[in-house]
C-alpha cells in the first residue's frame, strides 16, 4: 500500500504540481502591482505614455511580447494528446462544454448587466474614450466581465483539481478540448456578445488578437513541446523545462498590469469604490457557474473524482486571455482592460474557498479514489 501511495503522489506531483509561490500568493502580487503602477504614474508619467506609444497597428509591442510569455508557458504544459480519451468518459467534458460555452457567457451578461448596467450604474460615472469614441464607463466594465464570462480557464483549473483530489488525468482532456474550443469560438462569441451591448468591435480586430494571443502561442507550445520530447524526452521536459518556465507566466502578468495601472491609476485613485462594485458581478457569476457545475455533476452521477474539477473549470476563468484580449480591442487604459484585472484580483482567494468546500462535500457523490492525484490514506478517509 506505501509502494502505491508514493508512486501516486509522485504521479500527482508530475501531473498538477502544488501551487508555486508565485501563485500561492498571486492576489497579494496583485495588490501590489496596483500600488507600483499607480506610483509609476504618478511619478513618472513620461515612462508609461513612451511604452504605449511603442505600438503597430494598435498592439502595443511591450504589451505584446509580456502576453506572449504569459500564455506560451500553460500552452506549452497542455498533451493535446489526451483529447482522444474523451470519448471514454465523455460526461465530465460534455458538462464543461456546455458550461462554459452554452451558459455561462449569457448568465455573465446578465449579471454584469444587472449589476454595472442598472443597480451600480448612478456610482459608476465618466466615459470612456474607445477608438476614437466615447463610452459610457460602466459599459467598459461590462464589456471587461464579458471577455472574462468568455474564456474558460486552461491553466490554474489542473492545481484546483490537483489540489481537490480530483482525477488529473481527466483535467488535462478537459483543458485541451476547452483550449480547441476557445481558439474556434472565443473570437466570435466575443463580437457578438459585445455587439449586443452596444460595443461594437471590428471583426477583424477580434480574430487577430485571438490569433496573436490564444494562436500563436498555442503553435509554440504545441511545437516546443513535440520538440523538446523528441530531442530531450519527458523527463527534461518535466524537471528541467517546467522548473525554469513556471515563473515566467505569473512574472509576465505582473509586469502588464503594473503597466494598466500606471495608466489607470488616477481612475482608481480617484474611484477606488469602482474595483469593489467589478468585483461584486464576478464573484457571483464565478460562485453561481461553479454550483450549477457541482449540482449538474451530482444528478449526472459522476464521480467526485471527475465532478470537482468539471465545476472547477468552469468557475475560474482564462484571465491572461481576457487582459489580452482587453487591452487589444478597446487599450491599455480603458475600463475593459481594468475589469479584466479586477477578475485576477479575486480569483485565487474564491477558487481556494470553492476548492475547500468540494472537499467537504465530496461524500455527496459516488466515489473513485483510484483517481485521485493523491492517494494518501488520510485524504481519502476524510472524504467517507
């Protein structure tokens, strides 16, 4: 029994990893990203307009190359491979599927409507000026939450179901068949979504930054991965690789919104009641997509092994994507692009607490603990 318990928690370790130190804390690296770039602003003003200016056609080429290295390391970590494996047990991934792109894209409309387009509304004052045109403020801030509500999470979901116990193994079909889908329909979910609340975007403006954002580091990902397998085999890959290229995603989002703030630092400076009303939308949509998720997962019979991570995925959201996306569509200091921070802000501290109550509630479903990422005795029995 020790044999196969160490062999399965060294399995898990390869598979999820526990969350690094960066990530442990991202919420408080946030915070303080805030307060540097709001300094940086302030201070040195000069600084952050000549990195914008740093720009063809409309893509600031800082911004760029920081996006880059934020999305190349989770592309590069997914086995495209595993998407095959659907077909076996394909319950848990029709669920995410229908999730993610058949619900929850419309209930985060509505709940950014409700909240930012109609109860918050008289706070939320000021415009917003968007390719040349003036937006209402609040309408920025929907249309940030509406990229968010768009892209389901592909990277931090397999330390959620690391750290839930969940089946790893199907975590990972998961976040390969939701990355396809994304590449397929994120661009044009987007206009119309957008359009439909009275954004309008150039089609041709949204497909390229999914292909500048999502595509082309989903290719160097895919490529490296082959590559380096080939070349240098899993097992370099897996300690040598990953060990040096974790930090780099996490370093790179830091440094961009160190520079969304230094340009929207007077906003929040003068609103700071704003970042408290974006937040009160998204951490209700992530808390209600998370439970129709759970509850759809219990009447469908799925083991908790499949059903924690299924929900989990849902509920976070692919933030890199929609600070991406943000910052291309509408700029680097627009509502949009400071919605979409507002949504890293409190994502790390909700998920844990969703986490936490899957494994409380784990004896609700059938159970499969041959699956778990970790198959520690203690882990296990707690679950009974």
């Amino acid at each position: 029994m020790s044999t196969n318990n160490s062999q399965a928690r060294k399995a898990s370790l390869k598979a999820g990893s526990n969350l690094s130190f960066f990530e442990k804390y991202l919420t408080v690296w946030v915070f303080l990203c805030i307060f540097a770039g709001i300094l940086l602003g302030r201070l040195l003003p000069g600084i952050a307009v000549a990195l914008d200016a740093m720009s063809v056609y409309q893509v600031s080429i800082p911004i760029a190359i920081c996006l880059f290295f934020m999305m190349y390391p989770i592309m590069v970590k997914i086995d495209f491979t595993q998407a095959a494996n659907a077909i076996r047990a394909p319950k848990p991934v029709i669920l995410t599927l229908v999730v993610n792109w058949l619900i929850k894209p419309f209930t985060m409309v509505a709940i950014a409507q409700f909240f930012l387009g109609w109860l918050f509304r008289p706070l939320i004052t000021g415009t917003d000026l968007i390719r040349g045109s003036e937006v209402a403020l609040a309408n920025s801030y929907i249309a940030g939450t509406i990229l968010l509500g768009i892209a389901p999470c592909t990277a931090m979901v397999l330390m959620w179901g690391y750290l839930s116990y969940g089946n790893q193994g199907h975590t990972l079909v998961m976040v390969a068949v939701n990355s396809l889908a994304m590449l397929f329909l994120y661009a044009p979910l987007g206009r119309w979504l957008l359009a439909a609340n009275d954004l309008m975007v150039p089609w041709e403006t949204i497909v390229f930054s999914v292909l500048i954002y999502v595509g082309l580091p989903l290719i160097a990902g895919m490529y490296s991965r082959y590559w380096i397998f080939k070349h240098k085999g899993r097992e370099w890959f897996e300690r040598r690789f990953l060990k040096y290229l974790t930090p780099v995603s996490i370093t790179a989002l830091l440094i961009t919104l160190v520079l969304l703030f230094a340009f929207k630092g007077e906003l929040i400076v003068n609103n700071p009641l704003h970042i408290l009303l974006i937040a009160v939308p998204l951490f209700i949509q992530t808390n209600f997509i998370f439970f129709i998720s759970y509850v759809a997962a219990l009447k469908l019979n799925i083991s908790y092994e499949d059903a924690a991570p299924a929900a989990l995925i849902g509920a976070s959201n692919h933030f890199e994507v929609a600070i991406a996306t943000a910052v291309m569509l509408f700029g680097l200091n627009s509502g949009a692009a400071l919605a979409t921070v507002v949504g890293v802000l409190i994502e790390v501290p909700v998920m844990l607490m969703l986490v936490e109550f899957c494994k409380r509630t784990a004896a609700w479903f059938p159970r499969e603990p041959e699956k778990a990422t970790l198959r520690d005795p203690r882990c296990i029995s707690a679950f009974k």
